[in-house]
C-alpha cells in the first residue's frame, strides 16, 4: 500500500505531509540501528525496512502537522477541526471513518472520531489518542507556539495550548495508522483508533460509550493508549503494571454567609473567614483521616468572593480535586469535605438555611486507571523488543488522572494499558536531574516536548505493540 498526495485540510488551515517514495531521501529521518534491529526481532528483515521506510518518509510531514496542530489548540468540547483533521488522514490512509461519536448528558454531541480498519480473522485492538487542549497561555516561545485565545464553558476568554501533549498524540495516531496499514500483512484482526474529545474535563470518553461505541462499532478484546510525559528523554518509554493513574473527584463548594459592611463584622457571617478555616482544615483529611499505605491528595484550585475591599460577601466558591487510587480513600476525602464545610459553618454561627453546598461533579471524576497486569506483560516485551531493555522503565504509579481507563467498563472486562512516551530533550533533561530539578511538565505554559525523536520513538513503539498483540488467536 502506498500513500498518494494529500489535499490541503482548508477547514483547519493544514496540509497533511505528502508522501515521498524511496528510502534515499536526503532529508528522510532514519530509524536508529538499534530500533532497527529490534524491530527485527518483531517480525524479521522485510518488516524492518517497512517500518523504516514508513518512518523516514512519513515522520518530517508529521512533525509538520504536529507544529501545526499545536498552533491551532482547541479546548474541550470544542474540538471540531483536531477532529477533522484526524478523521481526514485515518481515510486517506485507508480506514473506514466515522465521526461525531459521542453524546454529553446534555444531549449535545461530541466530536468522537472511531476509524476501523478490517484485516480478516483475529482480535480486535483499540488504540486511543485524545484532542483538546488547555486554557493556559503558552510560554515556550517556539516558532510554532498557539497565540489562540478562546471562550471557555463559563465565558471567560482564556490562552489556549495544548499543555498535556494531545498533539503529540493526535500525530502519533496518524503516524501509527499509516505503519500498520502499510504493514497489514504482519498481522491479522481488527484495528479500532479512537480520536476522544474532552480527557481534560473527563467526560470525553463517557459521552463515546454512552453513544453506544462499542453495540455500533464492536467491542475490542484489548485498549492501549500512550501519554507523553516529562520524566523521561525522547526515545525512551515507560511502562506501570497494575494501578498506575489515580482516581479523580471534582468537588465544588459554597460557602454561605451573611453580607454587609466590612466595618460592621459583627452583623454579618463571613465567608471569606470561613474559607480560610476550611481550606486550612482541609489539610488534616490526607494526613489523619487517610490511611498513609492508601495514598490521597486534596488540592484547592479555584476559590472567587467577593467584589470590593470594604463589603463581606454572602458567599465563596471552591473547586476542589480529589485524588485517590481506591473507592474506600475517595469516600474519605468526599465524606471529610462535607463535615468541615458544616463544621466551619456551624462554628460561624451560620443560620440553617444557609448551610454549605457541597457537589461532586460526576461529568468530572471518574476511577482510577489500572494498567490489567498480563496485557502490561506483553506490552513491555513488545517494547523492550521495539527499542532495547535500557529504553524502557518501569515506571510507578502518579497522582494525575485520566479517563481512558472508562474503556475497559466496570470491572475491567476489557484489559486496558497505557504507556508513557518519553518527550523531553535528552541533554536539557539529564542537566534538570544533575541539579535536582524538573523539566516543566503538563499543564503549564512552559511544557515543550521534542517533536521528532518524540513522534519517531511513539510509532515505532505503538506500532510494534499493535502487531504484537494482533496475532491469530
């Protein structure tokens, strides 16, 4: 199969990379031997320069589209041309594309892409990217940094950037797509890649499932995805066994007052005060509620009251994230947030019909995600003989979260894993370690992942896991 010329993608001021024939390409980007050879170990000589060949003239268009991608971030829910963009390269390299797959508990639809591509008898894999992006302004300073600024679901109009990576796996999915459809005679079943909105408001692979993904296009026998990440050089990968992504509970709380003048405390009820008290009392729930083998974070991200320096509020409002790996530590947390907010209501003297409001945002929270330790099993071999032992760590497991693990449904029926991809500059990073520092990570304006060695190491890895795990049964 080769890849034809590919027509500018208008609606998203893109063009996908272009195909070049031949492996002599001066400008090609080569496989290292070491990748080489272990990809050999995969499936012999003629599998090894295939994937080199699909490598060395996809990967400079791809970088291409990755800078592009970055340069036109979409926030949550709002990701109709990442979207097309996918689903426009998935057909052109040969999958049958369906989009607008997902539905929010609102009834408004999502913009889930599903690609299948059929390759006779076998099982079925689903590979996963994610698409949005974050409301954080970039400060990189690269040629191809995001200048977008947008509205978010309250309103505000905020920097966006794609500060977790999702280009790089927006990318890394297209280039994984075209090596296994270049390379379907290696292997033998049913590839199902999913382009999933909304992971950062965790409620994108939910909407997917409740549109009935898998009763419409299958149920797989076996989900993987990728994440790039800080902690490691590009080139390398990382891998958990078990749990290895903490669960996640969105908390909002209302902290009810009595307004009035800010030189009359005393005929009113303060919420500001009682702010202050709840947070500082937040901080016992961890370090003596908990129990110190189950770890649990409780974080306050967002608190607003208030409109001017002389007048007390009626209320405040905090956002909360809860972090846990089991149900039992996130009811801890849950059950300890509601007594504080009425315990410091009750020690202000508030009336009863002003008492707190406390709401989990279900839409926003969802169970830790568990790498099922057979399928990591076969993963790792798979990558160790992709890129040689000394590139693949073992990893332990982290506080984030992510939903890709909904996937695998309610008791893990489906045997999930995700791996980390390394992103970072080899020499930048081993000088952060050497002095004791990191480099800056996702979720802040300053995370710079390396886009060539990043997306070369990432096919080659995914693309070898695939054919691994799509074997006659």
């Amino acid at each position: 199969m080769t890849f034809q010329n590919l027509e500018p993608l208008h609606t998203f001021g893109l063009c996908l990379p272009h195909h070049h024939s031949g492996s002599n390409n001066s400008d090609a980007v080569r496989i290292s031997p070491r990748a080489g050879l272990l990809i050999c170990l995969l499936a012999g000589p003629a599998m090894a320069q295939n994937l080199a060949d699909v490598v060395n003239d996809e990967l400079p268009g791809l970088v291409g589209t990755y800078e592009q991608v970055h340069a036109h971030p979409e926030l949550s829910h709002q990701e109709d041309k990442s979207a097309a963009l996918l689903a426009d390269a998935l057909r052109h390299a040969g999958y049958t594309v369906t989009e607008h797959v997902g539905r929010y508990p609102d009834g408004t639809p999502a913009f889930g892409v599903v690609a299948l591509l059929e390759n006779g008898a076998g099982p079925r894999l689903l590979i996963r990217s994610d698409l949005d992006a974050l409301p954080i302004v970039e400060e990189t300073g690269v040629d191809y940094a995001s200048h977008v600024m947008a509205r978010n679901a309250a309103g505000q109009e905020v920097g966006v950037m794609h500060a977790c990576g999702h280009d790089i796996h927006l990318t890394n999915l297209i280039g994984t797509a075209r090596a296994l459809a270049t390379l379907r005679r290696k292997w033998h079943g049913t590839l199902m890649l999913i382009g999933q909105p909304s992971e950062e408001t965790l409620d994108g692979a939910r909407a997917m499932l409740a549109d009935h993904l898998y009763e419409r296009f299958g149920t797989p026998d076996f989900a993987v995805a990728l994440h790039d990440t800080n902690a490691h050089p590009a080139g390398t990968v990382g891998i958990t066994s078990g749990a290895t992504q903490a669960g996640v509970a969105s908390i909002d709380v209302t902290l009810r007052g009595i307004g009035g003048h800010g030189a009359e405390p005393e005929n009113g009820r303060d919420p500001i005060v009682m702010a202050g008290e709840f947070i500082v009392q937040l901080q016992t729930i961890v370090s003596r509620q908990e129990n110190p083998r189950d770890p649990a974070v409780v974080t306050v991200g967002d608190i607003h009251g208030g409109t001017k320096r002389n007048i007390i509020p009626d209320e405040v409002k905090l956002e909360l994230t809860a972090r846990a790996f089991s149900d039992e530590a996130m009811q801890i947390i849950i059950d300890g947030v509601r007594r504080i907010a009425q315990g410091v209501a009750l020690a202000a003297g508030v009336p009863a019909d002003r008492q707190p409001i406390v709401t989990v945002l279900d839409g926003e929270s969802g169970p830790a995600n568990t790498n099922d330790p057979a399928l990591a099993a076969r993963v790792k071999a798979a990558l160790v003989a992709a890129l040689g032992a000394n590139d693949v760590f073992t990893d332990q497991p982290i506080m984030n979260s992510e939903d890709f693990g909904l996937f695998g449904l309610p008791g893990h029926r489906i045997p999930t894993v995700m791996f980390w991809l390394g992103a970072m500059d080899p020499v930048k990073l081993a000088a952060a370690n050497a002095a004791g520092r990191s480099l800056p990570g996702p979720h802040t304006g300053l995370f710079q992942p390396v886009p060539e060695p990043t997306l070369r190491t990432g096919i080659i890895a995914m693309t070898s896991v695939a054919i691994s795990l799509l074997q006659p049964r």
